[in-house]
C-alpha cells in the first residue's frame, strides 16, 4: 500500500476505535468507519450555476424546457427523463447493491440501512427503510445480557427496540459484488461480520440474472465461556413506497427442501396491480442451529412485542399461518431469527438470503409485458422466491469460489496500488444498480422492423438475442434512458470484458434501431424547430424511457434533433471492430458489416470539401452537446479517422477490397488534412474555427486513438494518428489539464486554456467527467505514459470515493468546488478500458496478459 493509499485509509477509518479486523475481510477495498462523517459537502448542478454569457445564449431553451416540464409533470404527472428542477440531493450514505443483473436492485448502504430501491425497471425509490434490520442478541446461562439493533440510527417509531449502536466500533468495506460489515459489541467481547454476497461473475449468464443476496454472519466469541447468539434479519413488505399502504399485502412462512439442504424464512407478498413482486428472507437449516420466524408485525408504533419475544429466549413464536391482507393504510412487515451455539474462543455462522421475484415486468407505458432473464431458469408465475433462496443459500460458495478466481489476478498484481483495485471492482456496482434491464426477446420480435440482411437489415432474431435475451442500462439514474450510445462507449468496456453476449445484444439492437424509421415529429428544445424521433440510416441517442416504452420507441433524449449527431454513427462502426477483435465472433461482423455502411454514408455527407475529414457545426457531437464547435475538431475529427481505419481493416477480413481501396484513401487524405487543421505543434486543437478558444486543450482529443490501441489497430496501414504527435497531445493534457488543475489531484478538466486557467466557455468545458478521465487514463496507458495514466485516474477515485462521499453513485460530473452533476451514472465503467490497456503492458504478467483475458472472451462467445 502507498502513502496516499494508507492516508486515505486513515481518514476514513480515523473515527474506529477497536482493534478488530473481523473475520475473512480482505486487504483491498474501500473501506469506512460507521460513524465517519465526510467534510465535503456538495449541492446538485443547478440552473444558478449557469454562467450569465450561457444563461443568455441558452434562454429560449430554458423558456421551451419549463413549458415541456410543466406539461410533463404536472399534466401528463410523470417524471421528466431528466428533471433540471429535481436533481437528487446529495446522501453519502450508499454502498454495494444487492442481486444480479437485470431482475431488478436494492442497495444496502454503508451503515447498514436498506436505501435505494429499483424494482420497478428503470424507475427509483430513494427511501431508507428504519424498520429493514438486523439484530443481534446474545444470551449466556439463559438469560439474555444484550440485544442491540445494529444500527446507529435513533428513529421516532420503533421505540421499543435498542437503537443507538455506536459506529465507532464497526467499519464497511466493499470489494464488489461482495461487501464485510464488521461489528464489535462494546463490553461483549464478540465481533459479527456481515458478508454480502451478489451473484455477479463474468462470463456467467444464468446465475449472475439472479434476484438474490446472501448475507452470511461469523460470529467470533473471544470469551472464556460459550454464548448463545441470535441474529433477527426484518423487513417490510415494499419499499418504502406510497404503494406499501394500498392495502392487499400479506405474508406467510415457507420451508423448502430439496438435495437434502432445507431452507425456511417468510415470503412478503407485494399485490400492487402493476408489476407485482414478492420479496423473500430466507435463512439455511444447519445442525445445531434453530430458524424461527414472526409472520407478520406492524412497522410502526414501538413494536415492543417482537422485541420482547426475542429477548426471553432468543428465538421468535413461529406462527405456522399466513397473514391476513393488509388493509389500506396499514403496512406490514416480518421477522427472521436463527439462533447457534458458540463455544468460548470459538466461532460460528448463519446464513440469510434476500431475494426479490418480479418475473413480468410493464414499461410505463404498459404496451408490452416482458419477462425478465431469470424466468429461463424459474418461471414466470411468481412462486420462484423459495426456489431462489435456496439456490442462493447453497450455491453462493460456488460464487464466491468464482468471484475470487477472477478478482485474485489484479488483487496480487503488486504493480496495481489499492486505490485502482478497489475503483476497478467497485465501479462495477452500475452494472446491477444502473436501472438495470435484463429480459427475454419476445416471440413476435423483429429488431430491424421486417429489414432482413440481404437488403441492408438484420436477421429478425438474432441469435445472440434469442439465447442471451435482451440487455439495458440507464445513462443515469437521474438522466433517464436506456443505452444512452455516446456513453456506452465509454462504459462498453466493462461488458465487452466481461459479460461479452450482453455486449454484442446491444450493439444488435441499437444496429436494429439504425435501419428503422420514426417519422414522428417531435418538438427539439435547443433550437424550437420539430423534426422525426428516429431517422433511418442514423444511429439512435438512446433505446428509450423506462417511463414510456423501451425498445418501441428509441430516442427519449428530445433536446436536439437526433439526427445530426455525428459521433453515434462513428462510435458504433468503432464498437463494432473492437468487440469483433476481442470475440472473434464471424457472424457478428458478418451481420454489422451493412449496418457499418450504412452509418458511414451517412458521414460522408459531411466531409463537404472532400478533403477526407467530416466538419461539425453548431453543438455537432452528442457526447459534448453543450460545447460549441465549429469546423473539424479534435474529438469528431478523430473518432472519424479512427472508423475509417476500422473500416478499412473490416474490409480486408471480410475480402472487400473495392471498399477497402475506397476507404484507404479516405484516411490518406483524411490524415492530411486532420493534422493541417487540427495540430498545432503541441496537441490537437479544439476545433479548427480559428476562434479565439478553437486553442482549448480538450482532454478527450485522443479517443480516436483510444479505440485504435484497444482494438489492436494504431499502426502501419491501420495507423490515424503519428505515435509522437499522439504522446505530446497527451503530455500536454497531462500538464495542463491534469496537474494545473486543482494541484492535479482532481482528474482531468474537460478543457483548459494553453495559458493554464480552465475553458469556461460552456457549462461542460470546465467539468471533470469521471468515465472520460479512465478513458483518457487508457489511452496514456496504451501510449507507454503508465504512471501519468494512473495519476490522472487517482485524482478522480480519490475526490468521488474518499472526499466527497460519492461512493456507488459515481456523478457523470464535477467542478473543481462545490458542485457535482447526475449521480449514478454509466460512464465510469470505462475504467475497464484501463484493465483492458493494463493487460496490454509488454512483459506483463501471463495470468493476466491480453492473451490470457482474449482468450476469456472468444471462449464465452464461442459457447
């Protein structure tokens, strides 16, 4: 561990005061006392923190915005995609979520408390939970001499229980998907460890769909005499949620053996006549260990009873009935006890599981029911919540036993410090808690509305869609769209590498979307004008609104017309080529192949003076749609060169030698022109207006080249960029937009004058966006700059995770002081891009070269 890794530990640990380590908690991690408080408190970008030059420049659009607000929250009364007027405050309390991909989340925070809720696809419920708990009690010569909530929390209801625990004697620590709570009792001489197991596992597409937690409790008696210890997991039927109090809810105990392993625990019936779920806690039969349970207790008032009934024996009353259903208003909730033995100087363990069944889901707007991954594997009727629970509880060893396989190669890498160990597993949260959407294509689907792949289309059902189904994430959980394409670019890597299948299943149904028409005319905020929602031959901003219909209609980002973004077309010919060189999947390539085409035509229409280089105008890339730029850039005029050279490459495996010829000399003069425009000697210009801030350092101009490296390509035919022209563009970004800014240990600004004070000509230019500085990081790393890389990537782990206590809500965005914009957001997995550029390093390792994770790949696409 470095000095910044062991003083950032300190800082956050500072308020600990045990000397307990707990039980099998690794070295690794982020890791946090409970009753840590963060210094850095900062407030949700707001329309005041809008420069007085672009607040005037962009009047007419905040004019059009609040006229479509109003009509959308207070006629229609639904949420925007992006609410300006709701931004979520800051709570720096979250921490790892719980379940699979795509069966919907639920995040635990880091003092214990169940906080974030996304069970309803794509749509959040902040709300922590009080009467959602676990309590320990121990008793010794059947008498009972301590029974504590174990939270620090002192809430008005629930008076009868022992609230107050003191967090100075317990610590969080999170490498994702597990996470450890360690307790000390103070004056008991027993620590409790929590362990919070996820099946989230590369390269696994059965189990890592499955909506189920496990927490498994050591418990370690440091006392000369044996103690009998109960832990009591409660939990409400909903979510905290208006809809708990609709009435109809009810709960009943379950026991459920099978391969001679019995699980029992109470099942919490949730009847809400829109997708309907019922959530499930489930403890594992082991000898010498008793399970009981308390059907049904009302979550409010001071609930002494339960509590009462725990402290006389340690166990619960164990009714054999189902509740009754509520009635509205009323709420309910139940109670999970297992008591064990713990000899002196010994220890013990429990197992519980948390599991949620909502097989069929609606959209918002409730056209299309779809069912969700798991149903493949456990039906569609609602029942699978024991099923679940016990597969978890006896297979979440096998878990853990593939998580560490996976995980053990970085971990012992002693060239990683911590900081990029913990970013690198922890960043992968957003995978499960992105509003995340995993379904099974329906029957009657066809991706390329009836265009087949002879005359430019799509085969009506992929395969890879039939047997991997359907995948989606928001851009954010505050900016509200499905595969949001101009950041998937950046986040892609993490499935590229990891999950491959649910990688390829997007590309084909954005490739889909390509070849569609909407003729729709929509209203365009920034400029008032009304155009189509989806032009054929044009690369879709999104897949949709969860809060409307995904899939059906594309394109819930209405601020500009769609159809003008030059970087999509560009950004999906470079996903293509990248994810063909890491699968070596033929048919894929074979498939994308005319979609490629298509969307390059497309460009083509841009490069207007021939020269081989497509111009911009206007707010003319999707990624930075606040920016203005004027002319060829930096940022488009790259990822152009970039496809080009992938075109060209495609061509020559594919045996097209005319298209092959056609974009040979495309680059060639493109390459010519890119640098006679665009370099300056130093680095890339912005832009090639010749205004007076067409000289911004843009931190992002080598994304191009990022690509090229990740995919293999960079040099000889296959070369955009001169390799010395490419390291002293990143030299100067490092210098100037890295270490001249916030003493370099905030990231890299977004665009920074050559005299070394940040561009802010646009709300955008003077932010740090997280996801573009591991990209930027990679691509250093890919260049040789190792050390500059993983500076420029520290600075921006450090500031979210450790001083501003953004832990599992990484924003899109920050500004050097006070400000931050849209929490939980996509972009940060491209931290996988350096891993990826990492495995790269010549000499490197041979458990965790490029071959080794190649390899990985192509044998899950081969499957």
């Amino acid at each position: 561990m470095d000095l910044n890794d062991s003083t950032s530990l300190a800082e956050l640990m500072s308020r600990y005061v045990s000397t307990e380590t707990g039980f099998g908690v690794p070295k690794d991690g982020w890791r946090i006392c409970l009753a840590h408080e963060f210094k850095e408190k900062r407030k949700p970008f707001q329309a005041r923190d809008v420069s007085l030059p672009n607040m005037i420049e962009h009047i007419s659009l905040g004019v059009r915005y609040l006229r479509w607000w109003y009509g959308k929250t207070q006629v229609e009364k639904k949420a925007p995609f992006i609410d300006m007027f709701g931004a979520l405050p800051l709570r720096q309390i979250y921490g790892a979520p719980l379940g699979g991909i795509g069966g919907g989340s639920i995040t635990r925070g880091w003092r214990g408390d169940f906080c974030r809720w996304q069970l309803n696809p794509g749509m959040y419920h902040y709300k922590s939970v009080i009467a959602n708990q676990f309590t320990v009690c121990l008793r010794r010569g059947g008498q009972t001499i301590y029974q504590q909530v174990l939270s620090m929390e002192r809430p008005p209801t629930l008076q009868g229980w022992n609230w107050g625990y003191c967090g100075e004697y317990a610590f969080y620590h999170a490498l994702y998907p597990r996470a450890w709570t360690v307790y000390h009792l103070p004056g008991q001489n027993v620590t409790l460890t929590c362990r919070q197991v996820s099946p989230v596992i590369p390269h696994d597409y059965k189990d890592s769909s499955l909506p189920v937690a496990v927490f498994v409790w050591d418990i370690e008696n440091k006392n000369d005499y044996a103690l009998d210890v109960s832990i009591m997991f409660t939990m409400v039927n909903g979510t905290g949620h208006k809809d708990d109090k609709s009435g109809g809810h009810w709960n009943e105990p379950f026991h459920l053996e099978k391969d001679g392993e019995s699980v029992s625990g109470v099942l919490l019936h949730h009847q809400t006549p829109v997708n309907p779920y019922t959530l499930c806690i489930a403890a594992r039969e082991k000898s010498g260990q008793e399970i009981s349970h308390q059907t049904a207790f009302s979550p409010k008032g001071t609930c002494s009873a339960l509590w009462s009934d725990l402290m006389t024996d340690g166990r619960l009353d164990s009714p054999k009935d189902s509740s009754p259903p509520t009635e509205k208003g009323e709420e309910v909730a139940a109670a999970l006890a297992v008591s064990c033995l713990v000899p002196a100087n010994s220890h013990n363990s429990v197992e519980f599981s948390l599991a949620w069944d909502m097989p069929k889901i609606t959209f918002g707007s409730r056209e299309r029911i779809y069912v969700r991954r798991y149903t493949r594997y456990y039906g569609t009727k609602g029942d699978a919540a024991p099923s679940l629970s016990h597969y978890a509880l006896t297979h979440y060893s096998k878990w853990e036993e593939s998580i560490d396989e996976w995980q053990r190669p970085i971990l012992q890498d002693g060239s990683l410090p911590a900081w990029y160990k913990s970013a690198l597993f922890n960043e992968l949260y957003f995978v499960v808690d992105g509003g995340t959407v995993w379904v099974e294509l329906p029957e009657d689907a066809d991706i390329s509305g009836g265009l087949r792949s002879e005359d430019g289309g799509l085969p009506a059902q992929p395969e890879v869609l039939k047997e991997y189904g359907r995948f989606a994430y928001l851009e954010g959980q505050e900016y509200r769209m499905y595969n949001t394409y101009d950041v998937h670019f950046y986040a892609s890597f993490a499935l590229i590498m990891l999950w491959p299948k649910l990688a390829l299943s997007v590309q084909y149904d954005i490739a889909g979307s390509v070849v569609q028409h909407d003729p729709t005319e929509r209203l365009n905020l920034m400029n008032g004008q009304c155009s189509p929602v989806k032009t054929r031959g044009v690369v879709p901003h999104d897949l949709g609104d969860p809060d409307d219909e995904p899939w059906v209609r594309a394109n819930a980002y209405m601020i500009h017309d769609t159809a003008d973004w030059k970087d999509l077309n560009l950004k999906f010919v470079l996903q293509v080529y990248r994810d063909y060189y890491l699968t070596q999947d033929e048919q894929y390539l074979k498939d994308m192949w005319p979609i490629c085409q298509t969307v390059m035509e497309a460009e083509l229409k841009f490069d207007k003076d021939g020269d081989g280089l497509i111009e911009n105008s206007g707010y003319a890339d999707q990624t930075y749609d606040g920016w203005k730029v004027t002319g060829p850039s930096a940022y488009c005029g790259g990822l152009w060169l970039a496809s080009v050279c992938m075109m060209c490459k495609m061509a020559r495996v594919l045996n097209c030698e005319s298209v092959y010829q056609r974009y040979t000399d495309i680059l060639e003069r493109g390459r010519a022109a890119f640098d006679k425009l665009l370099w300056n000697g130093k680095y890339y210009n912005y832009d090639s207006s010749g205004r007076s801030l067409s000289n911004s350092v843009m931190s992002d101009q080598c994304a191009g080249q990022w690509f090229l490296r990740a995919s293999g390509l960079g040099e000889d035919d296959y070369q955009a960029f001169p390799k010395e022209k490419i390291c002293s563009a990143l030299k100067s970004v490092f210098d100037l937009n890295v270490m001249s800014f916030a003493g370099g240990q905030m990231g890299a600004v977004n665009g920074m004058r050559p005299e070394g004070v940040p561009d802010r000509s646009s709300v955008q230019s003077d932010e740090v966006w997280v996801g573009v500085v591991y990209g930027l990081a990679a691509t250093m790393i890919h260049e040789g700059m190792i050390e500059e890389g993983m500076h420029t990537a520290e600075g921006c782990y450090r500031a979210v995770w450790e001083r501003m206590g953004m832990a599992f809500q990484t924003p899109e965005a920050y500004c050097e002081k006070g400000i931050y914009r849209s929490l939980a957001y996509m972009r940060p997995l491209s931290i996988w891009a350096m891993q990826l550029a990492l495995n790269n390093r010549p000499n490197h390792n041979k458990t965790t070269d490029k071959d080794s994770v190649l390899y990985t790949i192509i044998q899950d696409c081969n499957r």
